[in-house]
C-alpha cells in the first residue's frame, strides 16, 4: 500500500513541476488577433484586450461608481472637464470655463459634439445630465455642492454653487459627472438605457455580457483625439492570478488589480512589464476620540502608539514593497496635497511616552477591520508591535457593512479605515473626515472636533488658489498632527501588468485609465 | 406513475417556501444594511434614505416577504441591487452555461468512475484497486481551485494547448474552454462515484444470483453488465443524480477560477455584495435543481428495478380494486 501510494505521489510532484517548469513564450498567443498595418511599418492589433477582477455594475454613469463599472464607462462618456494622468483638470466637453464669482461658474460647451447615436450635443443635455447627477442616490456626493445650473446662451451655463467651492473643475472631471443624451434618454426609458448606453466618448458600446465581457468599438466621430485601436475588449476575471497567466498567454494585453504577491511573477517576466502608482487611497487608524475614559484620551498615549508602529517594515513584507509611507490621509498625488510632520519610528520614545501617561504597565484595546485578509494581516502585525508598549490589541474583524457600522457607532478604540480621495482633491477627504460637523457615517470617525481646524478647512474649501491651499492645508496638517487623530500607515501601489507591446498608456491614479491613446504591436 | 410525479412536483411548493423564507430571513436579520453596501463610503443620509425607500427596505420584514412571494408568483425575481438588471434575465443567460459544464463534468465522471469501479470491485485488493483506492482519495480530498490552477499552468500557460480562463465564443472555443473545469469539477465526483460503484458491485456480486448467472454459462461480460452492474445500479444513481443537481446550482470556486460565466459565480458575486434578490434567485434555482434531480433519480429507480417498478403499479391496481369493491 505504501508503495502505491508513493507511486501516486510522485505522479502528482510530477504534475506540479511540469507544471512549474518553464518554457518560452509563444510571441503569437492564442488570442494573436489580426491587425491593420499602421504608417511607419509597424503593425498594431486592432483589438485591445483588458483584465480586470470585477464586471461592470452599470453602464449608466450617473450609477455604476464602482472603480470596475467607471474603467469601462470612462471610454464611453465625456465629461465637462478632464484629468489625465498626473495633469490638472482641463475642459474636455467645455471649450473654456471662468469663474463669475465665488460661488458662480460660467462653463462655454464645446460645439459639434455627437453622441454614439449621431445626434448632436446640445446645452439642454448638459444641464439634464448635472441635474440628473444630482439626484441620483448613487453619485449626488460628488456634485452636491451645485445649488442650480443656468443655462444663461446657446452654449453656455452657469453652475451656481452652494457656497464657494475650489475644487469644482476636479469634480466635474469625474466619471460620474458625465453628459448623457437627453432626448434619447426621454425616448427610450432608463432601463433600455442602462443596457444600450450611448455617450460621447472615444468608444461606443458593441455588446455586454454580464459577468464576462464587454466590448467596444471606436467611435468615428468622437471630437476629441481619435481612439488608436479599434476595438477594446474587457475581460472579467475575478481570480488575480488567473489575470496574470492570461496576460503571460497573451489572452490579454492588460492586466488591472494586480496583488502584491503576484507582482514577481510578472517581474520575471521579459515580455511584461509593470506600472505602479502611488493610488489616492490612505491605510490608516481613526483613534476614537469620544471615549473620555479610554487611555487612548491621553495624547501621549496616542503619540506612543505612532511612535511604536513601522509603517516600513509593514510596507516591505505585507505589502511588498508596494507602497509609500503615508504621514496625512492625502496623497502627493492629490491636487492640495502638502507636507505633513511624521511621528518617526522609535520605540524608546514610545516607551516613554507610555510612561509619562502613566501606562507602563500598558492597557488592552479594540481594533476594528473589516475582513480583507491583508487588512487584518497588517493589523496582526501592528498588534504585534504594540506588545512592545505593552498594549494588549484585540482585533474584531467584521465583514464591510458591520465594520462600517462599528466605526460610525465609535466601537473601536482604534478602527482601520482605507479611505479613498476619489476626487482627486484634498477638500473630498479633509471635509468629512475632520470637520466638525461630520462625525460618524460622513467620515470623522476619530469623532475629532477643534475650531482651527473647522476654519481651515472651509477656507481651503473656498480658496481657489492652488498655492495658497496647500498653505492652508499644511497648517491644518499642523493641527492634525498636534492632535494625534491617526495612526497614519501607508498609501497602498495601484498596480497593473502589460505587454512589452503595449504603447501609450496613461495611468490615471484614480484608476480610470482612458484608452484611446493605447496601441499594441502585434 | 404520472401521479407519482406530479406530487413530487406539488411537494415542490412547501420546500420553495420554506428555503426562500429561510433565507429571506437570514439575509434580513443579518447585521448588515445592504444600502450602505451598494452606496458606499461617500453616501450622504439622504441618499442613503432615498435608497432604502427604493428598494422597499423601510417595510417590516414579513411585508417585503409576502411583496417577494407575490412578485415571484407573476414571475418576477425582481432587480438586482447591484447592478439593477432583473435577476430572472441574468440566471436565465448564465444557466445554459452551468447546465453544459455540470454535464459535461457529469460526463467525466461517469464514464471513467463506473468502469474504474467497477474493474477494483472485481479485482480487489489488486494493484489497479489500491490506484484507484488512494486515487480516489487524493481526487476527493484536492480543492478544486488548487487542481484547477495546476492544470492551468500546465495546460494553458506551460503547453498552451488550452485557455486559461473564459467560454470561447465559437463552437471549438467553446469546447476548447470546457475541457479544463470540466476536468477540474469532475475529478473529484469521479471518484464519489467510483467508490461508490466499488462497494455496490462487491455487494452485489456477493449474491446467490450471480453464481447462478455464471452456472448457467452466461458470459462474464454479460454477467458483469446485466446482472451484476445493474443491480448495483441504485446507489451510483442516487449519488450522481445529488451530485449533478449540486452542479446545476452553479460551482462557484471552480467557474471564480476559470472565469466561466455561470450561476454559481453569479451567487458568489451576489454573496459579497449582499445582493438579497441576486441570492434568492440563486438559491431558488439551486433548490429546483437539487429537487428535479432527487425526482429524476427516484424515476430513473424504476427503470433500472422492475421491483420498483411494480411497487408504482401494484399501487395502482390496489387502487383500482378498491374502486371496483365500492361499485360492486
């Protein structure tokens, strides 16, 4: 019997080192689709072809947020404004814009435009479309600040704001700010729609199918800069490491969402490369400041705590290595960023701290985490380097929405939050998170009140001088870190893998790659 | 017979009820608010209160119950919270694509399980019997996932004989793409079956009846497949018939793995976003299937025994004498 069973072993190490051995790239694919010669005697595929790990959850922009739904839809629609790579917004659907007055906007609409449907753009469109976004459930946070749009001539409006707002011209660069047609709209219902979009981007819808794919083909008459290929196909593959041996067989020619542990892989691999930005996301901990009894009141105690913890050596193994060490939740990518003082890695300091607060002997708190395994392993691993202050962690993992629910209740003494400046400007973070008025579900989950901050915040808010912000912003990262709110920990690497073939592609560090400028050599 | 089925099908009814009041239940006490899911972060109260009224979540729980049944009843699964598409369309289209893996993973396993059982039943304790023995064994206790990667690396990225992932569009691609988790899916039901048909033809062949079958001069052949297999049948068809209507439910690591577009990965996608209609369409699919499988195998047992057979009949004339007691 032992024997047999050695034997059937040895068949399955077999299967798995044939299955690890190596052997050289087919340069052709499976999936080598048939190009048209390009000038310049290099040929290009004429289909482009996209991983990523989730499906679209709508095609209509005003409802699928979802970074999945937006990397798509993003090709498809137009907005006022646009933000490419790491550039300032600049007009896109608007020909120019200028500011009346503090809170009035006048935008002047780019003529000639047609949508998917060859009906033109007109300005009642325009209007409809930021109503719309207004009031839908899903995407109003991103344009809520807009009191009324005016119409005030045949090609222009006024964007009536609520209260002065700078960051007007990122918001209307998002995805979900997007211009759809009215009157096809009117005509044909929402839910034909959401099926059948049609916008006025580079690319028009040719078929989807749930769960799998999608597919897109150039459209002819976009008025901007012309897609470089003709068809784009996004794949839907949920497992990472699948994405990464489609990219290696050359079933794909993008891989998006690629993990840390799968960042190797395609290192060691001459035919790809890798593209990794900083994203605008903050790993961090909200220390709840609305339990008065807790040790955690004492900002010395807090300050130990920052002092105890190695962002780096969490970045280095957890992460490997994909990440930066983050000293605000905004990131230098974010327009507003400024520089923020850092609580430096010493352990003695630490040890002191506790000490002085009266803590030596240390005290036991809650960490609450939603349960992404490496959300809850970077968790162990601080709770490991709190022992050294003597601090007892008790980590909760719940799943998304009971987390969320524990952090606006104020549960955790220390609670981990992945916050996400979706905006692409520091106002969309510094407001719901450390504003007054926002406690709980908007965001201030450190329950954090104080008057200078409240009034830096609105100024920053309402300056539209991008110098003099990141003025008020660094002072009011002064204040932050005077108060010790956070455990500040990293800005997590937004990576994705591609073909050597692959040419012009501009990462976006909000994730919402626009592809028409891509080609890939066949 | 047909009696027989349609009160089968009428028995349907209650477990319907029943598994959707479960789950119904389940996922509305869950401490969670699916609202919070689908808005996320950045959601303001008003939309968040807007969105709760959308989806009908302010009702009591037994209202949004009894609103569930009643759309159901007209035949409406309702929207998807996700993705707003109606639930019914999106099963719909990704059912075919469950129906032709489950088979053909059936297929894998039927017809390598059987003869494989059959042949260690008849040579027991020999070598291909302890091959299989401890074959089966590792088939079973392997996670599909893991086989299903192995294969890809070898297959897909090593050979490049295969693709790794995805349904081809055209027939040979569609085929092309089956091979893979067909083979990963069935593997481990082939081996169920084995084991099963092994110890079911080693009982059987234990019987007076065979040894009467070879005294009579019948050959081993013969007596192997009509007397011997087909006594051994019952069990086989009980374990393929559970096993294949848990395939129809969808498989929802192996078609995640291979990104197959079918229902099980759909209830998966449903499961991590608290999709409440996207799951309950998916567990009322899965308990048909479940159920229609059990009723198709309970009727496949009267094929294979005639005692069976005769017991649905013998039924039938016991009726029938009964009535013509009370007219005479």
């Amino acid at each position: 019997m032992k024997r047999y069973l050695a034997f059937l072993l040895a068949a399955l190490m077999l299967l798995s080192a044939l299955a690890g051995c190596g052997e050289k790239k087919d340069p052709n694919g499976p999936s080598g689709s048939q190009g048209d010669g390009q000038p310049g005697g290099t040929a290009y595929k004429d289909t482009l072809c996209w991983a990523q790990a989730s499906d679209v959850t709508s095609m209509d922009p005003h409802v699928g947020k979802e970074t999945a739904a937006v990397t798509v839809t993003c090709n498809m629609f137009s907005t006022l404004m646009i933000v490419l790579g790491d550039e300032d917004p600049k007009p896109l659907l608007a020909e120019s814009y200028q500011q009346l007055s503090d809170k009035d906007w006048e935008f002047t609409i780019r003529k000639g435009v047609k949508f998917h449907d060859g009906s033109e753009m007109t300005i009642e469109d325009v209007k409809w479309s930021l109503d719309r976004a207004i009031n839908s459930n899903y995407v109003s946070y991103i344009v809520n600040f807009i009191d009324n749009v005016e119409i005030t001539g045949e090609d222009t409006i006024v964007i009536h704001c609520k209260e002065p707002y700078a960051p007007i011209l990122n918001n209307l660069s998002m995805p979900f700010s997007a211009i759809v047609p009215k009157a096809y709209i009117e005509e044909k219902g929402e839910e034909y729609f959401q099926l059948n979009p049609i916008g006025s981007g580079p690319y028009k819808l040719v078929e989807w199918n749930p769960g799998e794919s999608v597919k897109l083909e150039a459209f002819e008459d976009y008025f901007g800069d012309k897609a470089q290929t003709k068809n784009l196909v996004m794949k839907v593959i949920p497992e990472a490491a699948q994405r990464v041996i489609a990219l290696e067989t050359g079933e794909v020619d993008i891989a998006y969402n690629i993990e840390a542990n799968n960042l190797a892989q395609v290192q060691g691999n001459p035919d790809l490369v890798t593209l990794d930005e900083p994203s605008m996301t903050c790993y961090n901990y909200f220390f709840n400041l609305k339990k008065t009894d807790s040790p955690l009141a004492d900002i010395r105690v807090r300050q130990a705590i920052c002092h105890a913890v190695d962002s780096d050596l969490i970045i280095d193994t957890i992460l490997n290595g994909t990440g930066i060490p983050a000293t605000s939740m905004i990131a230098p990518s974010v327009a507003g960023y400024a520089e923020s003082p850092k609580y430096e890695y010493d352990l003695d300091k630490a040890k002191s701290l506790m000490a002085e607060a009266g803590y030596a002997d240390g005290f036991s708190l809650v960490m609450v985490v939603n349960d992404s395994q490496q959300r809850v392993e970077i968790c162990q691993v601080i709770q490991q380097m709190l022992k050294e202050i003597n601090i007892d962690v008790d980590i909760h993992s719940y799943e998304q929405a009971t987390y969320i629910n524990a952090l606006n209740e104020g549960e955790h003494d220390m609670g981990f939050s992945a916050w996400i400046t979706s905006t692409g400007d520091a106002d969309y973070t510094y407001m719901p998170c450390y504003h007054s008025t926002q406690w709980g579900k908007p965001g201030n989950r450190s329950f954090f009140a104080n008057e200078k901050a409240d009034e830096l915040i609105m100024a920053g808010r309402r300056e539209s001088d991008i110098e003099k912000r990141k003025e008020i912003y660094k002072e009011l990262n002064q204040v932050i870190y005077e108060n010790c709110t956070q455990l500040f920990v990293c800005h997590p690497t937004n990576s994705y893998a591609m073909s050597k073939q692959v040419e012009g592609f501009i990462l976006n560090n909000d994730g919402y790659n626009r592809l028409n400028y891509v080609l890939c050599r066949q | 017979m047909a009696k027989y089925v349609l009160k089968r099908l009428l028995l349907l009814i209650p477990v319907l009820i029943g598994v959707t009041f479960f789950v119904f239940t389940i996922l509305a006490v869950a401490p969670y608010d699916p609202v919070t899911v689908i808005l996320g972060d950045g959601a303001t109260e008003e939309a968040i209160e807007g969105m709760r009224e959308e989806l009908g979540l302010n009702d009591p729980l037994l209202v949004r119950y009894v609103n569930y049944i009643w759309d159901l009843l007209h035949g409406d699964f309702g929207k998807s919270y996700k993705t707003r598409l109606p639930v019914a369309d999106q099963i719909l289209r990704r059912f075919p694509n469950t129906i032709l893996l489950a088979t053909c993973s059936m297929v894998i396993a039927i017809v390598l399980g059987i003869p494989l059982g059959i042949l260690s039943a008849k040579k027991q304790y020999s070598l291909l019997d302890n091959v299989a023995t401890v074959g089966g064994l590792v088939s079973v206790s392997m996670p599909n996932f893991w086989l299903g990667l192995l294969l890809v690396i070898l297959f897909a990225l090593k050979l490049r004989w295969l693709p790794s992932q995805g349904m081809g569009e055209d027939p040979v691609a569609i085929l092309k793409s089956l091979i893979l988790p067909s083979i990963t899916l069935g593997t481990g039901i082939m081996a169920s079956i084995m084991r099963m048909t092994r110890s079911s033809v080693l009982e059987t062949m234990r019987q007076d009846y065979i040894g009467t079958a070879r005294a009579k001069g019948i050959s081993e052949g013969r007596v192997t497949v009509r007397h011997m297999l087909k006594n051994a049948l019952i069990p086989i068809i009980t374990i393929s018939a559970l096993q294949f209507g848990n395939l129809l439910g969808g498989s929802m690591l192996t078609e995640t793995v291979f990104s197959w577009p079918g229902v099980g990965r759909y209830m998966l996608d449903a499961i991590k976003t608290k999709d409440t209609p996207a799951i309950m369409g998916s567990v009322i699919l899965m308990s048909v299937s479940f159920s229609i499988m059990n009723l198709l195998a309970d009727i496949l047992y009267a094929f294979v025994d005639p005692r069976i057979k005769s017991q649905y009949r013998s039924a039938r004339r016991k009726k029938s004498f009964k009535g013509e007691g009370a007219a005479s």
